[in-house]
C-alpha cells in the first residue's frame, strides 16, 4: 500500500444493510443505504433452527434485486419534480445506531434520521425523524411526505398493524404537528400519503416530521407528535452511550480504525439474543441470525477482548445446550468440525478466565466430544480402501467456500486443533484421560499429513497450494476456503517452518492485488471478496513474517465495509460484471475479526507465549494527544494491560500482567531498536524482536 494508510470505504458494497436495534434487541430492524425501513426478512424462508433449513436457503443474492430478500420497504418520499443529485448515509456516533440518510436534490435537501427505541412501558418502535428543506430555485411546489412500500403487495405483519406516523408544517415560528395512524393496508401506486392539507414548499421553508413503525406495545396517534419523536431521538442517544460496548479501554491511535472498533462492539452487541434468560452471539440479522458453533468460538473470545467476560461465558453455555446422546456439540448437519470447535471453546474460555475448576467440571464433555469424533473418524475406514480421507472422516460440510457433503481438510484441521487443545489442558491439569487425546491427535497428524503430500498442487505460475476439497470440483479456486488454514496454524497446527505456512501466504499475496484483499476464497467463484476472512488472512502473514502485509489487510478490511461499518459476508469486485453477494449483512462475524486482528497486531498469542507490537503499524504510534490502551485484555497467562505514550526522546510502554494459572513460554516485543528495561537494553532474540520477563508484574519499557 502506497503512503498513509487510510479508511475511506472506497470498496464500500453498491448496497448495503445496518441494523438499528438495540442490544440484545429480537427486533433486527434492517435500513437499506437509500434510508429505507426493510422488514420481514424471507418471511418463513431461509430460517434455521438448530440446523434444520424450513426451505431452500438463498444464500447467493442478485445485488441489484430490490428488496434483497425483505418482503417489506418503507421508504419517506415527496411529490416533487426536482432531479436527485446525490445520496449519502452516515453513523453519527460511532456508538449509536442513529443511521441519517442525506439526499441532496438541484434545489432542496430531503435528510431523516433512522433509529430503533424502547419506550419505559417497553414499547418497542422504529422511528423516522425527517427535514425538508427548500433553496433557491425551489419554486412554490405542492408537497407531501409520505411512506412509500416497496415489494410484495403490503399487507402489514401483525407487528406493523399498529404503526403510527406523523407529520409536521410550520405555521409561522410554531410546529403544528398532525399525527396520522397506519391501521390498513397500503393501496395505490403511490403507497402511502399522509393525510395533510394542501400546502406548498418556497425557498426558505423547512418541514420537519416523523414516521413511527412500532413493533410491541401501542403508540396512541394523538401522543405520536414531533416533540415526542425528536424526545425518542434524544433517548436513544442516551441508552447507546450508556451501553459502552468497550467495558475495559481498547484504544488506538489512528482515529479511522478506533472508530471502526468502536462500531464493530456496537454491531456484536446488536447481533445477539437473549434466550431463555442465557446471551447467545448471533453473525447476524438475517441469514445468519441464530446460533453458531464454529462462529462462537471467536464471538465468545472477542467478547472477553471487550471485557464482557460473564456475558462470553453465557455464550459458551448456550453451546453446551447443543450436547446431543452421542457426545457431539452440534447445530448443523454434516458439519462435523463443531464439536472439536467446541472443545477449543471451553478450554479457550477456561484459560481466559483463570478458572481451571470450571475446565476440570467440563471434563467429561470433552472427553465423550472425543468419543464421537473417534467414532466419526473410524466411520472413514469403511468407505473403501479408494476414498481419499480414510483415516480422517467421512464427507463433510466444509463450508467457507466448500460445498459438501464431500471428502476435505476443513473437518480434520479443526478436529486437531480442537484435541490438541484439550490434550494440553489435560496434561496441564493431571486430567484423566489426557493421553487418549494425544494419541488421537497423532493418529490424525499422521495420516493428514500424508494425505497432503498426495494432495499438494502447483498453480499455473508455480506457486504450491493445497486444495482444501479433496473432490475434483472444478469450481473451486486454489485460494477456496484457504482461510481454514489461516485459522489453524494461528491455533498451532502448523510448525512455522512447515512449507504450508509460506505456500498459503504466497498464494494470498498473489491475489490480492486488486481490492488489497485476496479474491475468490469464499463461496463465489469469481470476482468477490469473502471479507471476514481479512482477519484470519492477516493473522497468516503476521506469522509468516510480513507484518506490513498484515496491516494492510486490516485497512483494506476497513475500506471494505459501508460508511456506517458494516460488513457483507462476500461481494464482488467493484467495477466488474459479477453483481451477487452472498451471505448476510451487517455480518457481525467480520466485526468479531477486525477487533481479533487489531488485537494481535498489539498483541499477539502464540504457541504457548505472546509477543508484544508484533505488527504495530506507523499509524497506531502514540502521540501527545493519543495513547495506545489496551486494558486487561485477555491472555491464557493473565489479562495484560498495555498503555504507550509518546514522551520526549520516544515512547514509553508499561506492561501489567496479573498472575494467571500458566505463565507463557516466552514472551517479547517486536521494535527497531533494542528496548530498555529499568535502563538495560533487552537481550536479542531474532531480528527485530527482543526478550521480556515471562514472570506476572509490572514493568516500564523505554522505545527509542
């Protein structure tokens, strides 16, 4: 990347979604990037349930389709006959859902602000609150503001029978506002007016008014005024900046990506649910809304990152509920990596919470987890001494680009990586049963690793790859599903010097070129960007020693969501033919993965240690008006307190570890130049990165 890096949004999506519900809200209020009110995603379809699809699911979406799968748009419109000349939408607050929506015609400017909000007797309601405003040139137009619906014929849902809205005109230096109720069905090609006197718009005038789409509860017309509605405005404010998603400081420099991280605790916050009384991490509000295995692993470690510990535990549990007869932790069919997934959950979980007590009392989860996926993996050999994963597993959902089910890698990569995890825990601990792990374990790295000498390819400009399907499925690319690497040799599958570690950071790099992220490794085979994977392809470079590379990808990442933050699953290259995106969206799990990846840029952990700026950008160095705070954040060894500050001849970095149950194997911190501790230089451990005390305690380092 070439000069300063900067978040601009130049790779924004063509159209966008943002949800504006609260936190832990089951209303996933959906604006469209044109300001509208969407509802009633796919109506019955597309809906899972613990895995179970009621109908066909359409995961892959024509961009250019108009409602992109809501039955329901309300858009605010206006007679007028002036030309639109410009569009633009907008968070205000990086912490507030309050999405404004600004159209700027020749000669007036529409703009209303779109907000979710729960009235004291818990009536939940939608609100609108719009300016309309006359320049020169604008003449002595008739005007109305009205709602107009888009798509299926409108026969409002139960939860929109009782929507209200109002309108309000100036008369002289007063606002008269008359409310209108929206009890009956929208009728005419010109959806639905509001009742309002003939008046007329001049140079000069504004109207200011509101809409109100209520979801529970009653909003009686004659309270719906525009007093009430800018006072709903005014509380929702209120409740986001109590809400805090950041419970503990998590500070960067560069203004553009604390903006980013502050929206992203915002979208995990408004993505979750809580059911029956226990917080549950959903990706999203449409597709993807419900409960994920393999997703919650890292909802449920970013939300420790956001100092959100009992409510990242309630996650866990929520995925415990899911244990079936057979020892397995699952929620979809065929996708038989999730219960390994969950397993590095609750050992993941227990170290992050210094509570080995709680890991002993999971113990025997894990060990029936092993159960099952010894009986899955013996499932292989009976396939025929031809079937290429013999020795690993049966067909399996490999997702993330790979169809199934079908004979791939995803499944047994997870799987080690899950019983490496309890195989360490449990020799930590003097746990029983711990050697059936690592005997496991063995077994498959061996014959893993020999099916992937057989399986290694070569693209046609030479560079080695592993195709993560073992089918000849001549859809995929040599880069599909490539991230399922990333995400375990940042778990430790992989040995830093073993070949694949260069080989898929080599083949990033190689398609990476026009949008700054790697191309076609998701379910689109040509022409997208699958973006949540940014995260895991930055923790791959930062390993294979190209943090530059690293950093890029986070900026890129950014440059890839919509002016309000928010992320689709994949999308197509911009300015290409390819008009389909795929997947939800917001899709929180890219929110979950920024804040991972900036995380291990200031702090990474890694085979059993931790390493301090690993891949800390010129951007994020501290100035007299900027810190970088990284408070208590959580490590297997301790929570970690990192704050750098600029001082006269350099920076100063203090470190606070507090005591956990394992100290790391080793510990450092990547600078230029050899740091001082207590005014001695730190001993050299590799280019650029120099050793600290592994001991719990604080300490202040000097950085020239």
């Amino acid at each position: 990347m070439d000069g300063k890096r900067t978040v601009d949004f130049r790779y924004a999506p063509q159209v966008w979604q943002t949800c504006i519900g609260l936190a832990d809200d089951p209303f996933k209020t959906i604006v469209r990037e044109d300001g509208s009110l969407n509802y009633r995603w796919c109506d019955d379809k597309n809906q899972f349930v613990d895995g179970t699809i009621r109908a066909c699911a359409k995961r892959v979406l024509d961009a250019q389709e108009g409602n992109m799968g809501f039955q329901y748009r309300c858009v605010p419109r206006f007679y007028h006959r002036d030309t639109l000349v410009a569009r633009r939408q907008d968070f205000g607050e990086p912490g507030a859902a309050v999405v404004e929506t600004i159209e700027e015609y020749e000669h007036c400017t529409f703009r209303w602000k779109t907000f979710g909000h729960r009235l004291p007797d818990g009536t939940r309601l939608d609100v609108m609150l719009f300016t309309l405003s006359a320049g020169e040139g604008f003449g002595h137009a008739r005007d109305t503001v009205y709602l107009q619906t888009l798509g299926d014929p409108f026969d409002p849902p139960e939860t929109m029978r009782y929507a209200s809205s109002a309108y309000a005109l100036p008369t002289g230096n007063a606002a008269v506002p008359a409310p209108i109720a929206l009890y009956t069905p929208i009728e005419g090609p010109d959806g639905c007016p509001l009742d309002m006197e003939n008046a007329f718009l001049k140079a000069g005038d504004t109207w200011r008014g509101a809409f109100a789409l209520v979801y529970c509860g009653r909003v009686e017309p004659e309270r719906f005024t525009l007093e009430f509605a800018e006072d709903c405005l005014a509380g929702c404010e209120a409740y986001w900046r109590g809400v805090k998603p950041f419970l503990n400081a998590f500070r960067v420099p560069d203004a553009q990506i604390q903006r980013m991280l502050d929206i992203c605790g915002r979208n995990i916050l408004q993505a979750r649910e809580v059911v029956d009384d226990i917080v549950e991490f959903h990706v999203g509000p449409t597709i993807y809304r419900g409960l994920w295995v393999v997703d919650g692993y890292y909802f449920a470690e970013c939300g420790y990152m956001m100092g959100r510990d009992d409510e990242a535990w309630e996650g866990l549990l929520a995925v415990l509920k899911r244990v079936k007869p057979d020892g397995s932790i699952r929620i979809l069919p065929d996708h038989h990596k999730e219960t390994a997934v969950a397993m590095s959950s609750v050992v993941r979980q227990c170290e992050l919470r210094n509570d080995d007590a709680r890991l002993r009392e999971l113990w025997p989860t894990l060990l029936r987890g092993l159960d099952h996926l010894i009986a899955m993996r013996d499932e292989s050999y009976v396939l025929g001494g031809d079937y290429p994963a013999r020795g690993l597993f049966k067909p399996a959902f490999g997702d993330g680009g790979i169809y199934g089910p079908e004979p791939e890698y995803t499944t047994p990569m997870n799987v080690l990586v899950g019983v490496k995890d309890a195989a360490r825990a449990g020799r930590r601990l003097g746990l029983a049963g711990f050697e059936r792990f690592e005997r496991f374990a063995r077994e498959l790295e061996e014959v893993m690793k020999a099916c992937i000498r057989r399986d290694m390819r070569t693209t046609p400009e030479g560079l080695p790859y592993l195709p993560l399907s073992m089918a000849d499925n001549p859809v995929y690319k040599p880069q599909t599903g490539v991230q399922t690497i990333c995400r375990v040799a940042f778990h430790g599958a992989f040995s830093l010097d073993d070949p694949i570690m260069k080989a898929t950071a080599d083949l990033l790099d190689s398609v990476d070129d026009r949008e700054g992220l790697p191309e076609c490794t998701g379910w689109r085979a040509d022409q997208s960007i699958y973006i949540y994977a940014a995260g895991r392809f930055g923790q791959q470079m930062l390993l294979t020693g190209r943090p530059q590379k690293a950093v890029d990808y986070l900026y890129a990442f950014a440059n890839h969501a919509s002016p309000a933050g928010v992320w689709r699953e994949e999308q197509p290259v911009k300015d290409t033919p390819c008009a389909e995106v795929c997947g939800d969206m917001p899709h929180n799990w890219a929110s979950v993965e920024f804040i991972r990846l900036v995380r291990t840029l200031v702090l990474l952990e890694w085979d059993g240690g931790m390493a301090l700026l690993p891949g800390l950008p010129e951007e994020w160095l501290p100035t007299e008006e900027r810190d970088l705070l990284l408070e208590r954040t959580p490590t297997a060894y301790g929570k970690v307190t990192l704050h750098m500050t600029k001082v006269a001849r350099g920076y100063r970095l203090c470190v606070a570890r507090e005591a956990g149950n394992q100290e790391p194997r080793y510990a450092a911190i990547r600078w230029a130049t050899a740091p001082r501790l207590n005014g001695r230089v730190l001993e050299s451990v590799s280019e650029g990165y120099w050793r600290l005390p592994v001991k719990a305690g604080k300490y202040e380092l000097e950085l020239a």
